[in-house]
C-alpha cells in the first residue's frame, strides 16, 4: 500500500499529531456521457494544461474562442507558438496581478510541477473544473470543485460548439504581454551569463531538439527548469516521469523513446543518471539517435531551494540532502563506449545536442554547475521577470 500524506514544511520538524480525517465529498462528479453543458463561461478564466491531453488543438481553439490564456505545461502538448499559450504562469504567479480577477479555472489533465501554479490554484476561490478521462484524482489541495470524466479534446471540442468566439481580447492580451516581457527577460539576463547555467542549459536544450524529435526530462530540477524557463515553440514533444518513482529509469525510458525511431533528448540530473546507469548497457551498439545531456552538480540540487539548506548545518545538509556523490561521469560515460562532450556554457550545449542530432548515435553532453550558485541564477531569473511583468502592467488593469 502506498499512502501520500501532506506533511507541513520544513520536512525536518517535530512529530505531532495527524489532522482529523476529512473524507468529505469536495467535488461535484459528472461522469462526462452524456455531455453537461457547463452554461455561460465568465469572460476572465483561466486554462491549465497538464500532461495527459489526447487533443492539444482542441485546447487551444476553445482558448481563442473564450479569450482565455493557457498556462501549458510542456507536457501537455499546448506549449506552442499561439496567441492563448502563457509559457511563464510560474513566474507571473509570483506576483499579485491578473490572477486575482481569475473567475473560472478549467483544468486539462496533471497539474504542472511548478509549486508556485498548485499554491495559487490551492488559494483562489474561483470555481475549479477538473478533465480528465480516468477516475484519478489528482488534487491535492482539494480545490477542484467539479470533476469531469472525459478526454480533454472531447470536452474542449463539445463546449467550443456551443461558445461564440468573444470580441473583447484585453483579458487575454494582458496575460501574453506579460509573459513576452518576462521571455524577453529571461533571454537577456541568461544571455549575459559565461559559464553554465542550469534555467538556461534547459531553454537551449528545447530549443535545440530537431522538429518532430522528442525530449524527455528528469524529475527534481529538470523537469522545474523546462517547465518555467523554456520558450513555447513547435515540433516537439516532452515526456517525463513523475511520482513516487519519478527519478528510477529515466535513463531506460529515454532509450525506450529512441528505440521508437524518434530523434530523442534526455534531460537529466546527475543522481538520476546514476541510479539508471544500466540503462547505458550495450546502448553503442543499439542503434538509436540519442543525445543525453547531463546536469551535474555532484549531488541533489534541488534540496538547495526547499527549506532543509537553512533548518540544517551545512555538513548535515550535505550528508542527508546534498549527498555528492564525487563520481566523474565523464569516465562512467567513456566505460560504456560513450562519446562525451564537456560544455562551457549553455549556448554549447545547444550546439552540441545540435550536432549529436544532426550526426546520428548516442553522445553524452556534460554539462557542470554548482548548486548554491544555481539557487542565486533562479532568484535573478524570477526577480528580472517580475519587474518585466510588472513593466508590462501586469499589476494594474
């Protein structure tokens, strides 16, 4: 049996008593056939996309015909070059603005990774409407208010159907005109960086992966960076494991994903890489087209953001958080008949999964920074987006 429990932060506190039980029914259930029409839809809401969406476009369609803007999580297949697609919700949820005249939240499939996007879903008391095909529950603040058993692309194109598209775009302009600010900002403040940077080893990577190819990302960071850092663009498709085990196999997953014929990125961290280094076994000589690009910072970097890298000495964080590992991946990659490439900064490894893509076969791309110095480029990275938003009005009507 597998039980998750919240458990209040930081996870270093005392024991105490659990909360009462609250087996209460939060959510009104519509089993989704027959269709329900969900009757007029209020002019300010709000789009999540999640992964698990059967018909990206149909998201997308119903967006434009509402004026709503989309929060697209990369997985989700909605992270695209369209007028609706807000590919930064992380960083303008940050700050007070729009969020606050939210009127309706629809939710297609998982909720994205960002910490920041489930506190303010958690927080609004806008009506939440949950679609999803499977009888999941995927709520963990138990803000969803009604439940929907149905595809997202079912949904979407049966309440497209009955929606007039709207003439008044200024809810959803003021939702893309801060998050243009806030790319804008992220590529200035990354392009002035000389040496690695993971929030932009991540942005070059997607950009890098050949139209129609796949990447797959790593749980703890990788997945976190793709998602609030990376620009929305076309032709490419990300999947990642998440949940309990999120972190064990991605290295096979990857190799499964290539052995497919698709041209295929890992994004990956450096404990996840070793705890699937059998996934490297024999992979010369398997014929596929993968380019692995690792992060490594010699141990767990996202412990260095939670509230352990204060609550803890530092040699007792390292021992139980941090945990470096001291391995040269380098080597390990070389013992497995690997071509490796150490890059410099993060335009390289652009370059380099650019070219392990363009010659074919299996290359490693080392890709080396430092934790505590990481936590620093993150905050830089949300403060210059904030003052962009804010530049843009996002604060004000």
């Amino acid at each position: 049996m597998h039980c998750n429990l919240p458990f209040d932060e930081p996870l270093v506190g005392t024991p105490a008593e659990l909360p009462t039980l609250d087996d209460s029914q939060h959510a009104v259930i519509d089993l989704g056939d027959p269709f329900t029409d969900p009757g007029a839809l209020p002019a300010c809401g709000l789009i999540i996309a999640g992964s698990g969406i059967d018909d990206a476009g149909a998201v997308l369609l119903l967006a434009e015909k509402l004026g709503w803007p989309v929060l697209a999580d990369p997985r989700s297949g909605c992270r695209v070059e369209h007028r609706c697609v807000i590919a930064h919700g992380d960083t303008l949820l940050r700050s007070v603005g729009a969020q606050n005249d939210v009127e309706m939240v629809i939710r297609f499939g998982a909720l994205p990774a960002s910490k920041v996007i489930g506190e303010w879903v958690a927080s609004s008391s806008a009506p939440h409407v949950h679609v999803d095909p499977t009888a999941a529950v995927n709520d963990p603040a138990r803000s969803v208010t009604h439940r929907v058993r149905q595809s997202a692309g079912n949904y979407a194109n049966s309440v497209s159907a009955l929606t007039e598209p709207v003439d008044d775009q200024s809810w959803l302009d003021r939702w893309r005109r801060a998050d243009d600010a806030v790319e804008e900002a992220f590529a200035v403040t990354l392009g002035a960086a000389t040496s690695i940077t993971e929030p932009g080893v991540a942005r070059n990577v997607v950009a890098a992966v050949p139209s129609g190819g796949t990447l797959v990302v790593s749980s703890s960071m990788p997945v976190r960076d793709v998602e609030w850092f990376s620009a929305r663009r076309e032709g490419l498709t990300v999947l990642s494991n998440r949940g309990a085990n999120g972190i064990d196999g991605v290295v096979s997953t990857a190799v499964g994903v290539a052995l497919s014929g698709v041209p295929t990125v890992l994004l990956i961290g450096d404990v996840a890489f070793l705890h699937d280094t059998n996934g490297l076994l024999g992979l010369d000589a398997r014929g596929v087209d993968l380019c692995i690009v690792v992060v490594d910072n010699d141990g767990g970097g996202i412990f260095s953001f939670l509230p352990q890298a204060s609550a803890l000495e530092p040699t007792q964080f390292e021992q139980l958080f941090g945990t470096p590992h001291g391995v040269d991946l380098s080597m390990l990659a070389h013992a497995h008949g690997l071509p490796v490439l150490e890059a410099t900064d993060d335009l390289t490894v652009g370059l380099a999964v650019e070219a392990s893509m363009a010659t074919g076969g299996v290359h490693v791309v080392l890709a080396r920074s430092n934790r505590s110095e990481n936590v620093a480029v993150h905050e830089k990275l949300h403060q210059a987006g904030i003052a962009a938003a804010a530049a843009s009005g996002w604060t004000t009507a």
